[in-house]
C-alpha cells in the first residue's frame, strides 16, 4: 500500500494504459498505426494543411470510441484520491479522453488537450466544448472570422499545454506516481526524472516504461488491478 502523510503532495501522470480497460487503444498497442497511416500522418500540422479532412475522419473516430466508454476502477480509484488529498493531488493526464471527469475527478490537467474541445486554427477564440462530429464532418467546420475548426488536441510538433503549472506542481511533489504510459513521448517522460532523488517515485502498468530507471518503486499489472489495493481504496 502506498503510504500518504498528510503533508505529502501526489503527482500522478496518466497515460492511455488507464483507459485501455474502458475500451480505448493504447498508441502502442495498435502499432502507431490508424488504417495504415502512422498516427503523426494524421495528428501533425503538417497533416492538418495537407488533408483537414483526414485528420477529422481520425478525430471522429476517436470521439465515437470514447463516447461509448465508462470509467474503470483505476479513474474511480484517482478521483477518489483526490477526495481524500483534498488539493494535494495534482493529476495531469495524457489522455484526450474525459474519462477521469466521468469518475468524477473534478482537477485533471489535460497537457495533450481534450478529444471533446475544438478551437479554430486561426483566432484567439478561447477552445470550447465539442461533442459534435463523431461522424467525420461533411466540410471543414469554421469559425466566425473564417478559420477552420480544429481538434483541440496538441499534436506532433506543437508544446502541450498548462506546462508552467506542470513544474510548478512537479517542483512541489513529493510522491510521483507514473500511470500506464510507456515513458517515450516527451516531455512527459522526463517528469519522473525532474522529481527523482527527492520525491518517491512509483510506476503502475503491465509492462516496464522505456524510463524504469528513475523509479523507486514499480507494481506491475493493470491499472485497475493494482491502483485500488495501492491507494487503499476499495
Ligand atoms: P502508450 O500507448 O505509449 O503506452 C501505453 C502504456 O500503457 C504501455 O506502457 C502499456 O504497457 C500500458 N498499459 C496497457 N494496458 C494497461 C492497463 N490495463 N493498465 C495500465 N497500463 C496499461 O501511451 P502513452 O504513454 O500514454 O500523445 O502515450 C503518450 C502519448 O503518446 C499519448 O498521449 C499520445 C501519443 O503520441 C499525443 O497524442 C500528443
């Protein structure tokens, strides 16, 4: 079991191994692939100039997928930690999908941006909810001054959001919880190596992460298998 002090502070980072039981691929799992394509053909800027459409028919499909998931024990596990750390948790996921907000996690920082948010690529329109287009729009949907709607997704090349309250959060922790996340995609990865050596430092998934080393402490199995036990909560 994973002892908390009341003055302790928990960082948790998620990655897609969390809602693989919820029904959702993990990138690796599938090989990077979508039909064919490597995923950073259709999550790139480069994508997006080149074949919107593409990339739409990409965005689509994810949505459709994550509208017909529910949480599993792991999200239930995280937000029911942030209940009892009562603002000493900081959980910051990978994930695009709001599975952690169905559990009911009311403070997630989504550093790859929300499958359910669009923004226009052109104006400074603040991103907005979107559950629309789970069917691949018919045209490029735009924005009142003309620019085309986008995902609200960071893709390849571009900086993931909220990364100064990140550090600040990172600098702050003093347990550090990796969960279902391979340790390759940047800069995500390296977190754990920011806080090694002053904060505990534990990873939760089926398989070793690329940055095993930095951890002191590795529980394998499944998210939902071990997180419940872990944290106590039933
Ligand atoms: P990956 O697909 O790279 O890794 C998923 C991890 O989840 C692997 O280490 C699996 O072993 C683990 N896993 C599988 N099933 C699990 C389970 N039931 N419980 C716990 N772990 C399990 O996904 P991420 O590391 O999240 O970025 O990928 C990071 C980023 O790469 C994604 O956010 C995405 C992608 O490019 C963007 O879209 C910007």
């Amino acid at each position: 079991m994973l002892a908390v002090s009341h003055t302790d502070r928990v960082f948790v980072l998620s990655g897609a191994g969390v809602s693989a039981e919820s029904g959702i691929p993990t990138f690796r799992g599938v090989g990077g692939l979508w039909r064919n394509h490597p995923i950073e053909e259709v999550a790139s800027p480069v994508a997006w100039e080149r074949d919107p459409r593409l990339v739409w028919e990409f965005y689509s499909m994810r949505r459709r997928v994550a509208s017909a998931a529910e949480p599993n024990r792991a999200h239930f596990a995280l937000a029911k930690l942030e209940q009892n750390l009562e603002g000493r948790l900081f959980l910051c996921t990978q994930n695009v999908d709001n599975l952690h907000e169905q559990a009911g996690s009311k403070r997630v920082v989504h550093m790859h941006g929300e499958l359910f948010k669009s923004r226009c690529d052109t104006c400074s329109r603040p991103p907005f909810e979107d559950f629309n287009f789970c069917e691949p729009p018919a045209e490029i949907p735009r924005c009142d001054c003309g620019g085309r709607i986008r995902p609200h997704i960071c893709w390849f090349g571009e900086a993931p959001f909220e990364m100064d309250r990140i550090f600040r959060a990172l600098e702050k922790c003093t347990v550090f919880m990796a969960v279902g996340t391979s340790g390759v995609v940047e800069p995500a990865a390296s977190f754990v190596a920011c806080v090694a050596g002053r904060a505990r430092t534990i990873y939760v998934g089926p398989e070793k992460p690329a940055n095993l080393s930095s951890f002191t402490q590795c529980h394998m199995g499944k998210a939902e298998e071990v997180l419940p036990g872990l944290l106590d909560i039933p």
